[in-house]
C-alpha cells in the first residue's frame, strides 16, 4: 500500500502534477461537459489526496474514505445526469470562449495581485492549487443555476475544504464530516436535477426593471407545444418566445 | 436493582423521539394532514415543556418511579452534548418553528414526506444547538454541520414541485462558502496560546471568522436563495428552513463573538457587516416594491427585516442582542403569519403569481389579510407585530447616525408601496369565480395567526419574559 502511494505520489506531488491537477480544474469549467466534469473532479479529488498523503503524511485510510465518498458522489450525479431529459439550463452558460476568458482574467489578476499567501503548513504551490480549484468552483455556479453542475461545484469547492481539515487538524473528524457533507451535498443537487421541470425558466425572461407589469412574466414551459416553437415576438419584452425551444432543436 | 433510583439521561430520550417521530411520520405518509398536526401538537408541547424547566430542579419525575436528568451530558464521538441555560431558548425556539410548520403543513396537500424531513431537521438543529463541548470548539465545525443541514432542507424546500431549482441550490451555498474559512480559523486559534504576542495571528484568525460569519449571515449580495425560494418553496417548508438556519447562524454568531471577542476589535467586521446589512435591508424593501408573486414579495419583505437584524447587531455602537432577540422573535411572528395566509391562497389558487390573487380577497378575506399583516409587520408598518421592533431599531440607529435610520425607513416604504399594490389586486373585483371560499379550519388558523400578530403589536411587553429569557443564549 506504502509503495502505491509512495510511486503515485512521486508523480502528482511535483511542479507538473499540480499543474496538470490545476489544469483539469480549468477544463472542467471551458469544456462545459458533465462527463468531463465528473471524470475530471474525481481524477482531481484523488490527486489532490495523493498529494496530502505524500507530502503531508496525512492517513493514506483517510483518504481512501474521501475517495470512497468522491467516488459514490460522482456516480449519484452520473446518474442523476443520465435519468433526467431537463438538461436546458445545463447549456446556459455562455460559450467557451467566454468562459476561457473569465478564467484567463482570473490567473492575470491572481499574477497582478500575487497575494503569496500560503495556508499554514501548506507550500504556495499547493495552496494555489487548492485555491484555484475552490475559485473553478465558483466559476460553475456563477456561470450556471443547473444542479449537475452545482454539484460538481461543491466537489470542487470541497476540494480545498478537505485538504485543510486533514492537514490543519488532524484528529478532529472534520475531514471524514467533510466527506458526509459531500455525499448529502450532491445528494441534494442530484434531486434538484431530478426534478427539474423539462423547459426550466431561462434567466433572461425574468428581468423586471422597471416596474414591472403582471403580463410580462412568462409561466415556466413544462413541455413544448408547437405554439411555442414559433418564433413569435413577445409584445413586452422584444425576445422570441420560444427561444429556447428552437436552440435546444437546431442542437 | 431498585428501579426508584432508574435515572434516564434526556437527551437519548429527544433524539428517540424525534427519531421516532420522523420514521412514524414517513410510514404515515398517506396521512400526512395528520401526522402534520399530531405532530405539531407535540412539538408544540415539547417546546412549552422545554421552556418550563427548572435548571435549579432538573429532575423529572416519570411514572413508575423513573426519572429524567434533564441536564445529563452525553458524550459521543468526542463531542458532549448537554441541555444548558445558554442552549435551552434556542431548543425551545427550535421547536417551536417545528411546530408552526407543522401546523401549516396540516394545510398543504402536496409533498407528503414534508413532517418527516422536518423531523429530521428539527433533530439536526437541535444537536447543533446542544453541542456544548468537544475536540474542537464546536462552532468551528458548525458550518459544516449547517451544510448538512443545508443539504436536507433541499428536499424540504423543492417539495418534489417541477419548478425552477435554483433557489434551493442557491441556499447551499452560504454555508460551504464559509466552511473552509472557519477551519482554517480554527488552526490559526490553536496557535493563539503557543504565541500570545503575535498580534497577526490573532488578526488572520478574527478576520477568517468574522468573513466566514458574515458568509453564514447570508446579506446582500449573498441573499438571493431567500426570495427565490419563498417564491418556489411551499410556505410552511420556506418557514420551517429559513427561520431554524437563521436562528442557528444567530446562536453561532453570539457563541463566536462571545468566546472569540478579537473579531469585533481586531477587525474591520462589524464595519463590513454594518453595510452590508444596510444594503441588504434597503434591497429587500426596493425589490418588494416590484415584486409579482406573493410569495416573493414576502421573500423579500424577510430579507429587508433580516437586513435590520443584521444591522442591529454589527454596527457599533447599536450592538445590542436584546434588540436583535425582539427583532427575531417578531419575524417569527410575521413570517407565520404570512404563511398561514399564503399557504391556504396556493392551495386554493395553485399560484402566488399577481394574475391569479385578482380579486382573491374577496372570497378568503382572513387569509388575505394574514399574509397582508404578516408582510407588512416584517417591514415594521405601524400596527403590526414588526413595528415595536423596528421603530425600536429606528430610534437607536438614528442616535448613532440618522441617515441610516433615513435609508431603512425609506426601504421600508418602498416594501410597504409593494405590498398596497399587492393587497389593491387581493381585493379588486374578483374575476376567476372557481376560487373557493375559506374552509373553516384554514379560517381558524388564519384569525390565530392575525390574534397572534394583533396581540402582540398593541402589547410587545408580552414577549418581555421570552427574550429576557432567550438573551441567557445570546447575551
């Protein structure tokens, strides 16, 4: 077991497995891809886990149980993704190039600024790792109201939050909470995209300013009708009302 | 064995029982309406019994010569958990949000686990609450437990309803914002006593937890879960998740500045969180003012009153927790009443949009008016429950600085214009004639909800004993 950790160790705590870790976390949030995104969070989660082990001697059982519980995570959101036909509010996010952007004007102010802060007991290149994967998260959400991606966010975002409650305080229990917390998290946003109606309401449909009138919100549209395919013009709001019905059909 | 001397520990006992309750309630669930009530009726005597006790004689006698050690500790998993002075209000107040819920889930048709996973989040709060010791300050880890608690009241909130699931997402977010900073906070206080002169210790320490405290609080721009969810969310289940996590974060934030008293003075954070409570308080009111369902309009009415309490206990010079313990006891107040009244109109109607209230009151006078009263008392309007507190927190802001106290009262107007253009659609000329008309037992829960609200605005001293009591969790 010593020697597993010890040859995988070797190669994911060095210069190039951070940067390839960090890396995963950018293309979770460019490719915009719940295969990608759960593949990579779990490759991510172990990695930084091996890391831990290696550098920081944290209990190699201790992280075999984060990964237990990454692993069931990732599989509740696999299957959730795959139960559900509602994936509408999945695409709205921009498109790539956009969100290359954003990360990209995220490293250069990261560089502008350079914080150098370092976490205690931490080097700085892992806490830029862990950073960098807990801002990725944030990303997802700010990018996306779709559960599936919430959910990868909160393993992102978990992903620092491990880290710091097996180095900073050992003993404790708050990593195996940690991984709890995990499991319910995804639960929850696995549910949420179960339930998520067919045709969920689009964002830019719900903006009131100014005051608004009764007749310029729209009702969500739980199933398609070929009413709402035509590309009709809504009197209020100047946006063709069925809008997303016509690019989720040209997709 | 004599069984005269058979003393049981209480706490083993609660959790039985709200285990318990929980499993019965989800078996039942056909029978949700009932178990709903039954359970509420327990809730509600549990709390009043709670509330009673005695710490000078915390025996109970049970028959058959048994007893119960109210106030035994128990101890699992490193961590003690004991009913004490300084957790018993928040126990009791726990149970008695459970119990209101409840009671308005007796109205609900929808979503039949809803008793249980309240159960279930009544047992997951109360522990919090109970927590009293363990291989690290509790509070460090209770954000993590809160986003537990966060993830079950999820299910609550989304009520298995086809609608948009953003603002449930939205509520997980707070709490797992603020996790990593409060462990990381919790390494740093370690260090305190091994470097005592080290004054950046203490400042990095303070200013982990007063950010991650100030994430928990949930103000402006971090508020957006409350009215979408309040729009979304069945009433009762809103209520029940709103009022216990806030209480929690409340409790956590007296427990915190108490033990923890460097985050007031070693940093900037009741400046931070004096204008960010400004602004969520003057947000709340400006959004209501446009708002186009009821239920959203109510989801940021709370949010202007949160913003208050927000305020009341950051700025300095204002710190005060009776203040902010009448302020919140008040919202429990209004927050009730206002459901009561939601809760009957989308059952009857089957939507809080603006289109389909026209004309409501007409038919469900009572409970038009208790969401009415209930809204316009979480704003502070003068003869509702939230005036005493607000035009309390009103004088005191304006003798610290009386363009503040001018911002919230102009926020409140924007809520209350909001809420008179609601209730002018409520009470137009109806035009839908298959809205039903009240039944007698959403009639009754509404007059008890507006006897509540009417009482305690023309007397606010009947909740003197409450808070003076609550303020031994606070103060």
């Amino acid at each position: 077991m010593d020697a597993l950790w010890g040859a995988l160790g070797a190669g994911f705590a060095s210069n190039l497995g951070v940067l390839v870790l960090g890396a995963i976390a950018g293309m979770i949030v460019i490719l915009w891809d719940w295969r990608v995104a759960l593949a990579g969070v779990l490759f991510l989660q172990i990695g930084v886990g091996i890391v831990l082990v290696q550098i920081h001697q944290v209990p190699g059982v201790l992280v075999v149980g984060q990964i237990v519980a990454i692993v069931l995570a990732t599989a509740m959101l696999a299957l959730a993704a795959t139960s559900t036909s509602a994936t509408g509010s999945l695409h709205h996010a921009a498109n790539w190039p956009l969100r290359l952007l954003a990360l990209l004007f995220i490293v250069g102010t990261w560089w502008f600024i350079d914080p150098g802060y370092a976490l205690p007991l931490f080097s700085l290149a892992e806490t830029d790792l862990v950073i960098w994967c807990a801002i990725c998260g944030l990303a997802l959400v700010c990018f996306s109201g779709n559960p599936i991606v919430g959910g990868v966010a909160v393993l992102l975002w978990c992903t620092p939050l491990y880290a710091v409650a097996a180095v900073l305080l050992p003993g404790s229990g708050l990593a195996v909470m940690v991984g709890i917390a995990e499991l319910l998290l995804v639960l929850a946003c696995s549910y949420l995209a179960l339930v998520e109606p067919a045709g969920a309401i689009d964002p830019a449909w719900r903006v009131r300013f100014p005051l608004p009138r009764a007749e310029r919100r729209l009702a969500v549209i739980a199933q398609p009708s070929p009413a709402a395919i035509t590309p009709a013009v809504s009197p209020n709001s100047g946006v063709p009302a069925g809008r997303d019905e016509l690019l989720e059909k040209s997709a | 064995m004599n069984s005269a001397t058979l003393v049981l520990p209480f706490l083993p006992f609660l959790l039985a029982l709200y285990t318990s309750a929980a499993i019965a309630s989800f078996l039942l669930r056909t029978w949700a309406r009932w178990t709903a009530l039954v359970g509420a009726v327990a809730a509600g005597l549990l709390s009043f019994g709670v509330w009673q006790l005695d710490f000078n004689d915390p025996q109970l006698l049970l028959p058959g010569g048994w007893s119960l050690d109210m106030v035994a500790p128990v101890e699992r998993f490193g961590y003690t958990f004991q009913l004490q002075q300084a957790n018993m209000p928040v126990l009791a107040l726990n149970l008695l949000i459970t119990a209101c819920a409840l009671l308005l889930a007796t109205r609900s048709r929808e979503h039949n686990a809803f008793p249980a996973l309240a159960w279930f989040l009544l047992a997951g709060y109360s522990l919090l609450a109970l927590t009293t010791a363990g291989t690290k300050a509790p509070a460090m880890g209770a954000p993590l437990v809160l986003c537990m608690l966060a993830a079950i009241g999820v299910f609550a909130l989304q009520s298995d309803r086809r609608t948009d699931p953003s603002g449930p997402l939205r509520t997980l977010v707070p709490p797992l914002l603020a996790a990593p900073l409060f462990l990381v906070a919790a390494w740093y206080i370690d260090q305190i006593p091994l470097n005592p002169q080290d004054v950046v210790i203490t400042q990095t320490a303070g200013m982990l937890l007063g950010l991650g405290l100030l994430l928990l609080l949930a103000p402006f721009p971090l508020h957006s879960a409350t009215p979408v969810t309040a729009e979304s969310a069945p009433p009762a289940a809103m209520l029940l998740v709103t009022l216990l996590q806030q209480l929690a974060v409340l409790h956590l934030t007296a427990q915190v500045l108490a033990a923890y008293p460097f985050v007031l003075w070693a940093t900037d954070w009741p400046i931070w969180l004096s204008w960010l409570g400004l602004l969520t308080t003057v947000w709340g009111g400006i959004a209501a003012l446009g708002a186009l369902n009821a239920g959203r309009l109510w989801g940021y009415a709370a949010l202007s009153d949160w913003g208050l309490i927000i305020l009341v206990l950051a700025t300095p010079g204002l710190r005060s927790w009776t203040l902010a313990v009448f302020l919140f006891s008040l919202r429990v107040i209004s927050m009730f009443t206002a459901a009561a009244g939601l809760t009957t109109l989308e059952q009857a109607l089957g939507s809080l949009d603006l289109r389909r209230l026209r004309g409501v009151g007409v038919r469900m006078p009572w409970n038009s008016a208790a969401f009415l009263l209930g809204v316009l008392g979480l704003v502070g309007f003068p003869l509702s429950a939230g005036f005493a507190g607000h035009w309390a927190a009103l004088i005191t802001l304006a003798e610290v600085d009386w363009r503040l106290a001018a911002m919230v009262l102009v926020a409140s107007l924007g809520a209350v214009i909001g809420i008179v253009r609601v209730a002018r659609v409520m009470f137009s000329a109806l035009e839908n004639r298959t809205v039903p008309r009240e039944r007698p037992f959403g009639t009754a829960l509404a007059i008890t909800a507006l006897a509540v609200t009417i009482a305690v605005a023309v007397a606010p001293q009947l909740l003197s004993a409450l808070i003076t009591r609550a303020l031994a969790a606070f103060g």
